[in-house]
C-alpha cells in the first residue's frame, strides 16, 4: 500500500453525498488531492454488501463508465477539483444511521488506493 | 548569515533574495573536483543555491562509526558550493529517498531490534526511542560540519514524510533537535502530498511537485497534470500564511528504473518546454524559493542505488550525468538570468479575467519595480494567438510559456507590453542594456513610440533615452542566447560554458566577444589545440580473460565465512554488499529446496549451475516476491554431502517512499524437502573486491580485463564512457581502477553506456569487468574463453572542452 495518510484519502468522498437508490446506492467522490488518473475500480464495498466493477457506474466530466471499462489501458482522467458520481446498483446495501464504505481504485502510479469513511445517509 | 523571511521570500542580512536551487548528489557525484565542477556550472547559469542531501548510510558503516574522508569530505564539497557563490540548502534528512539504496538509512540500523525506520510501519505511526537515539548519533556528526559554513539558508528535517494519523512528536522532536545543535536558519519539511503536512511543525512550509512521473504519459496531451501547480499560491497560502512560497522540489527531470524506457526517451518527452512551464508557473504564483530536482545528474556507483533504479542516475537534468550542459540547462540559464535582471521577490497576484481554451494566464503585480508581469502559457499543439487586451495580440509556440511586462519603466523609456523574452541586463545609475532574445512573432510595445519587431539577428539594438538616462535592447538568436553568459557586469558570448572565475570553456575554435558597460564590446580568439577527433569510440583491447568465483568450485573452504543461524537474509546476517554467497552441505536424500531470493540468484550443486533466474520484479510501486522450488534428483546430488552454493545479487533496498526501507534481501526463503537442517555460510561481494581472487573452474563468473591510458590536463574537461553497445553477455559488473562503477542487465535494455567518473580516473587505468553467465550459454569453460576473448568493449569521449583563461 503506497504511503499517502488515510486521512488525505478520505477527503476525496465529498461527505453528505451517500444516497439510497432503488437497488443501490450513490456517492460523490472530488478530486481535492492532485491531477490524475483512475485506472480501475476493483470493489465498492458499503457495509458488508460487495459491489464488483460490473456493479460499478461512474459518471465524471459528462460521461457514464462502467467499473469494468476503466483499466490500465483505458484509464479515465480525473482532475484536481473534478467531481465524479459512483452509482452502485443491483443490490440493497445502505441501512438507516451510519454507513461504512469502502471503495478501492487503481492509479497507473500508485496502485491500489482504498478509501474508507463512514457517512449518514443524505 | 543571519536569514529571515516573510510572506514573500527569504532575506539574507536584511536583503531579500530569490532562491534559485538546483539539487544535487555529492555521493553520486563523487569528490572534490566533480562538485566543484558541477557547483561552477550552476552558478554560470545563474543559480544562486545548491540543495544537499546528505546520505546517512554513506557515511556510516556501523553504530558510532561516520566516515568523513577522501571522497566523502562533505566539508569540502561545501566548501566547493560556497568557493562558487552559491548558498546551501542542507537535507540531512534522516530519511532523504533520492532513490538511494534503504533511502540514506544506513544497513546497521534497518536490522536493529526496537528500531522502527521513520517511526512508521506501512502508514501506522510508531515512535521507536531506539530509532531517535540514532538519528541523534547521525545529527551530533552531521549538523556541526553543516554549521561550519555560514552560506548555509535553509536547512531541511525528514523528508516526504505522513502518517495515517500525523502525529507531530517525531517531526517536533527533529526540529528540536536541530535547533539544539545550533542550526539557525530556517527549517522547513518537504510535503510530498502538498496538502500543508507538518506546516505547524517547520518555520517555512514547502512541497515538492512532479507533474510528470509516468514516462508513458504525455504531458503535452495530458496538460491537466499542472493543476497542482496552477493553484500552488492557494495551497502556500492556506498552509501557513506567513512564509514564503517554497518549491523543495520542483521537477527539472525525472529518474528512471529497471523496467523503465531508458533515459533518451524521457529528455526527449521532457524537452526544453516542461522547464520553462515549470519554473514560469512556479513565478506566477509566487514562489520565491525554487529547487530543480536534480540540476545534475549522477551515477550508482558501490552500492548507492535502491532497487528501482539502475546505474545512471541521469534523471534528464539540465546537466547530464557525465556534466554536460544540455538543452533544459540553457532554458534555466534564460530564466534565471531574467530574475537577475529584475527582483522578483516582493509581488502579489492581481485580479486579470481571461479564458481561452488550453491558455493559462496569470497577472502579478509586482511591488519592487512598479509593474505588472502577465504569465501566459500556451498547451494547444499549434502555435496559438492570444488576445490579452483588447489591443494587444500575442502568438505563443506550442507548449510555451512567457513573462510578458506591463508597463515596466526602466531607464530610458517604458515598456507598454512585451512578449518577448528577457535574457539579461546590465545597467549602472544612467545606463542600461537590455539582451532579449530575439523572435519574429514578438515584439516590444514602448510607450510612446512604435512597436518594435522581434524579428531581428544577432546584435540589432535599438536605444531610448529620457532625461539623461539610456536603454538600449541588444537582441540575440536563441542559438547564440545559448552561448551567452552573464557574469557579474558582463557578457560573455559563443562560449559553450564559462567559470565563475571568467574562464571560457570552448570545444572548437571560437572567437568570444565581451560586453559591459565601461568598455563596450571586445574580442578574443580562443584556439583549441588540444582535442584530436573523438566522435568515434574504441575498441579496447582485452588483456586478460579468468574465471573468478572459485567460491563454486569444490575444494573452496569456506569455513571462515559466517556461519547463518536460523534466518539467511542480507539483514539478518549483516551482510549488505549486493553480492551474497550462500554455501553449505546438502545431503542426497533431500528431494526438493524452495527458495525466494532478492533479486537475482543461481544456485550451484557440486560446482554445476541447476538454476539462475532474475526475480526482480516491481508492480505498482510494490515488489512482487517470487518463490521457486527445484527438485532435485540423483543426478544432481550425486554424492553422499553434495556442495551447495547460492550467489544472490541484492539490487538494492527499498528506498523507502512507499514499502519499507527494512524489506528483506537477499536469500529471504530456503526450505528442503524433506525437512533437512543444511548448516549455511555466508560472504559478501565478489571475490576480486574480497581480495579473494583465484583461477577457478567454474566458468559463470568470469573477469575480463582491459587496460586503457588517459591523458589528464588541467585545462581540458572531458567525460568518458565505455560502451556495452555490442556486448553480448547478459550481466555484468564494472570496476574501475578496482571501484564497482556500473551493472549491465541486457534484458532490461536500459542502459549500454556506462560513465568512467573522473573522480576515479587515473593516467594508467585497469577495467574489470565481471561477466555473470547461465550454463546454457557455456558449451564448454575452454570455448567460452576463448569466446570471451570477442567481446567487444569501447571506449568513448562524450565531450571535451579546452578552457581559457
């Protein structure tokens, strides 16, 4: 795991942002770190329900991208200060009062990058 | 020196100062002369400091022993930056990284029970006393030296460093530390992650910025990657409002690694442009203290390199490895000039609302000299026209960046706007000249008056005067911007590089022409009579061919070396050279052995190779270790007790950013099946660096000798190189007058050229290389020999230049 501080990690969920879809669940991820690339969502995980790429939307900059269609060889740009909306789907995850999620990405750089952080939903 | 600082710079005695920093490598750099050689460079093209990281490990063998001798006198390559003018700024870390090997931590202290290195585990903060006492014997030996030296502005504690919980114990302790050895400059911290880490903890706060670490990315597609920096002032200002903006590092290059793509592409990739935007950006937002990391490139001689990178520490820098100036050198030459030619100290951000697609524009005011600067930088692929202000039309070549004035008076009129580029001036109380460098697509718009093209040839002027007072613009071509030096009150000009001192280095026949104020323009002619054709290398001739690890032979008695007990890695047995040699006695019943090893290794059984395999594998920032079983049948244990060596090639510690500087190396894992107790020994280095060496029969390791004579003068620089171009083996080991000065790996096709550090050169100089070989590519120990004997090594001149007086 590279050595960049939980707590800098954490500051990339926008926090107040976890909705409850029908089958899902949605959040707001911000780029407040440094300019860079997303090359692979591996798992979102909120409470203990598993959400796999295939689960995975994300919709940055005007577009919708499936988990599995980001990869090291088709990594998406995510800018300082650009916003980025995950849509997990297909499963019932969130529960009233507190939330734990868990998200783990890739960077062409870094490698595996996992968020952790607990939020109520919105 | 007393040094102080507000909001907008540094002040050295009361003055303000612009820092203008190149970092440097005095150990992969090694001695006296090369510093100083480097140091006179740097300050030739303007710099006024030298970043210094001082490396722990290389001074320190064991507990309480620092070496501060012969080549690794740091007083004097500190004496060599102040001799050239230059202020320092000291990194005696503990940690530094610099992709040296365990990051500066030296090998003693990474296996010490309760040490935890930099009081962290992964990203879990652990204080560890141990670990502090120790910094402590390193700051008692460092620090003074350090304090010797009054030109010393900046002094730097940890580096790159966070926690998942940032804890300020360790950081404050550091500080403290410093400050009780009598450290009084400015302490500062450098926040790999520009989120204003330990600002609270330092005096100044500072962070480094790569924009470009991927050489697969190209940042010219990719421009977003200046985000960081196009709102670095907010991010300074944020952190700590009352200390000046503070780049530690500031990208000027970048470094390269085993599985990387070779040093050509990346200066290739970086071009003259990413240093412009770079250190232009870096002024448009304020900063005032700027370090270009690296300035000079470097070599892994010994062990100095971690595992990630290879010999050449070239890292692309304005100069290169061997200390030539290169393309990015003169580019830093322009700007820096520029901010010796007006205080850029004191200036604030000015309100200025403009948009145009793949356009960066940032407006200053500046307080000093009256003015505004307008930042523009164009990331279109094709030359862009900008329209500023209603009136005023700019064209910017692709990927440039320019300062352009606004209503900036100087003595003899006023500069409406301008977009081109200031190179130098010279001025006194009623006079002044301005060089500019010359470009069909800028111009100079002085108040009052005509516009004046850009497009001019060398030494066009054109002069203004107002109440008695001149300007004059002289205009020069880049190619001969190049050449051109500011020294003091004077320019010099068509030198390929000049001293601090005024002496001109040239590598052909040049007439040089002077320039300043009192005497105008004068010549000289400067004829080469030292240099016969060199562009061509050549193929030295091999004295001698031997086999050289007699360590593999079986009647090697080895029962000196350190008998292991339970664990064989290179910490644990207090074995930290890159080579390790493993022997023991394996009995015939054992059917299988298991081994991971770091990096690459063979093994041999009674003297014959049963596998050689390279493990070295690094994924994401992360090792991947390898674990390989081999079975072993009757044929390979043909005796009772069968001979067991191991040879493990260590390539180096992690350097400690993203794994542990304490991962384990070199034979990490070894297990029998069945479970057997083997009682093993072990040794380091190569037995020619051991003063060990015999003929043996073992042809794996195999040493090729070649003399070569080198005519030392003491007003000729050159740089010379062996090349590997034609080599046909695939790994070896260089040695130069007996000192380990390279490793070639021809799988990773990084590097073929390898760099014969002055330091080491003497007038009759002996090249061993050791040629590590599989047992496939040995037919048999007589023909492969001989065969050796074809290898073809050349020797070549990168450059010469003669020096005049």
């Amino acid at each position: 795991m590279v050595v960049v501080p939980e707590f800098l990690i954490r500051r990339i969920y926008q926090k107040g942002s976890l909705k409850k879809l029908d089958n899902g669940a949605s959040l707001i991820l911000k780029n407040v770190l440094g300019p860079g690339f997303i090359s692979g969502f591996n798992y979102v995980k909120i409470n203990d329900i598993v959400y796999s790429p295939e689960e995975v939307k994300f919709i940055t900059n005007g577009e919708e991208l499936l988990g599995t269609e980001v990869s090291e060889a088709a990594p998406i740009a995510f800018r300082l200060g650009q916003t980025g909306t995950l849509i997990m789907e297909g499963k019932t995850s969130i529960t009233d009062g507190k939330n734990k999620i868990e998200i783990e990405a890739l960077n062409p750089e870094a490698g595996k990058v996992k968020l952790t952080v607990e939020d109520n939903c919105a | 020196m007393e040094v102080t600082y507000d909001k907008y710079s540094l002040m050295a005695d009361g003055k303000r100062v612009f820092i203008k920093s190149g970092a440097f490598h005095y150990f992969r750099t090694p001695g006296e002369s090369m510093a100083r050689d480097r140091f006179f460079k740097m300050k030739a093209a303007g710099y006024n400091a030298v970043d210094i990281y001082f490396n722990w490990n290389y001074h320190s063998k064991a507990p309480g022993e620092y070496d501060f001798s012969g080549i690794k006198d740091v007083r004097k390559v500190l004496k060599a930056a102040r001799d050239a003018g230059l202020f320092i700024i000291a990194r005696p870390g503990p940690f530094i990284n610099g992709e040296v090997n365990a990051g500066g931590l030296p090998f003693w202290l990474l296996r010490m029970e309760d040490v935890i290195p930099r009081n962290r585990i992964g990203t879990e903060y652990k204080y560890s006393e141990k670990y502090m006492k120790y910094i402590s014997e390193w700051y008692d030996n460092i620090i003074p030296i350090i304090n010797e030296f009054d030109n010393v502005i900046l002094f730097q504690i940890e580096n790159e460093y966070a926690t998942d919980t940032m804890e300020e114990d360790y950081m404050r302790e550091l500080y403290k530390m410093a400050r009780d050895r009598g450290v009084t400059c400015p302490i500062f911290h450098n926040d790999a992650y520009f989120a204003g880490l330990w600002a609270n903890c330092v005096d100044i706060y500072a962070l480094d910025l790569y924009p470009y670490i991927n050489p697969n990315q190209n940042w010219k597609q990719d421009n977003f990657c200046f985000d960081t920096l196009d709102n670095v002032e907010d991010i300074f200002r944020s952190s700590k409002e009352d200390s000046p903006p503070f780049i530690a590092e500031m990208q000027a290059g970048w470094f390269d690694k085993w599985d990387g793509s070779g040093y050509k592409h990346i200066r290739e990739a970086l071009g003259d442009e990413h240093i412009n935007i770079m250190t232009k950006t870096a002024l448009s937002q304020g900063v005032t203290l700027f370090n270009h990391y690296m300035i000079a490139g470097g070599t892994n001689w010994g062990n100095l390199a971690c595992d990630e990178v290879y010999t050449s520490y070239e890292f692309t820098a304005p100069i290169d490895e061997f200390g030539i100036p290169q393309s990015n050198f003169y580019k830093a030459k322009e700007i820096n000039y520029f901010l010796d030619s007006f205080d850029f100290t004191c200036t604030e951000p000015k309100e200025f609302e403009f948009y145009q697609e793949n356009i960066y524009a940032k407006m200053r005011h500046d307080n000093t000299n009256n003015c505004d600067w307008l930042f523009l930088r164009n990331m279109n692929n094709e030359i862009t026209e900008i329209n500023p202000f209603g009136n005023i039309k700019t064209k910017l070549k692709p990927y440039d960046m320019k300062i352009c004035p606004i209503n900036l008076q100087l003595k003899g009129c006023t500069v409406e706007f301008s977009d081109m580029e200031i190179f130098a001036r010279l001025h006194n109380e009623d006079e002044e000249v301005i060089f500019i460098i010359a470009d069909k697509n800028s111009f100079i718009k002085i108040l009052d008056n005509e516009i004046i093209s850009g497009d001019k040839k060398d030494y066009d002027n054109i002069k203004f005067e107002k109440n008695g007072k001149t300007t004059q613009f002289v205009f020069l071509t880049k190619k001969l911007a190049d050449k051109s030096w500011f020294l003091k009150d004077k320019v010099i000009f068509n030198a390929d590089y000049v001293l601090p001192n005024g002496a001109i280095a040239v590598e052909k026949n040049t007439e040089i022409a002077y320039f300043d104020l009192k005497n105008k323009f004068s010549k000289k002619n400067c004829i080469v009579t030292e240099f016969n054709d060199y562009s061509k290398p050549e193929q030295l001739t091999i004295s001698s061919i031997d086999f050289c690890a007699p360590e593999i032979d079986m009647d090697y008695n080895y029962s000196e070396w350190k008998k292991l007990e339970n664990k064989t890695d290179s910490l644990s047995c207090e074995l930290y050279d890159e080579f390790v040699w493993y022997k023991g006695q394996i009995p015939n019943s054992v059917e299988e052995i298991t081994l991971s090893a770091r990096h690459l290794f063979a093994v041999y059984i009674n003297g014959k190779e049963v596998l050689n395999r390279n493990s070295y594998k690094i994924e994401k920032l992360q090792e991947v270790p390898e674990t390989i079983s081999i079975p072993l049948d009757k044929k390979i244990l043909d005796k009772n007790l069968n001979e067991l060596t191991i040879l493990v090639q260590n390539l180096g510690f992690d350097k400690g950013f993203s794994g542990d500087t304490n991962n384990p190396r070199g034979l990490v894992l070894f297990e029998t099946k069945p479970d057997t107790k083997i009682d093993l020994y072990a040794e380091e280095k190569l037995s020619i660096e051991r003063n060990d060496f015999r003929q043996s029969e073992s042809p794996y390791l195999t040493k090729i000798t070649a003399k070569f004579d080198i005519d030392l003068k003491d007003n000729v620089f050159f740089a010379k190189y062996i090349s590997f171009e034609n080599f046909r083996c695939r790994r070896a080991t260089i040695f130069l007058n007996g000192i380990k000065i390279g490793r070639y790996i021809k799988r990773t096709n990084v590097q073929d050229k390898f760099y014969l550090i002055n330091e080491f050169l003497k007038p009759h100089n002996t090249l061993e290389i050791v040629v590590w070989e599989k047992d496939r590519n040995i037919k048999s120990p007589w023909g492969f020999k001989s065969d050796m004997k074809n290898v073809i090594i050349k020797i070549g001149t990168q450059k010469m230049y003669q020096l005049f007086k």
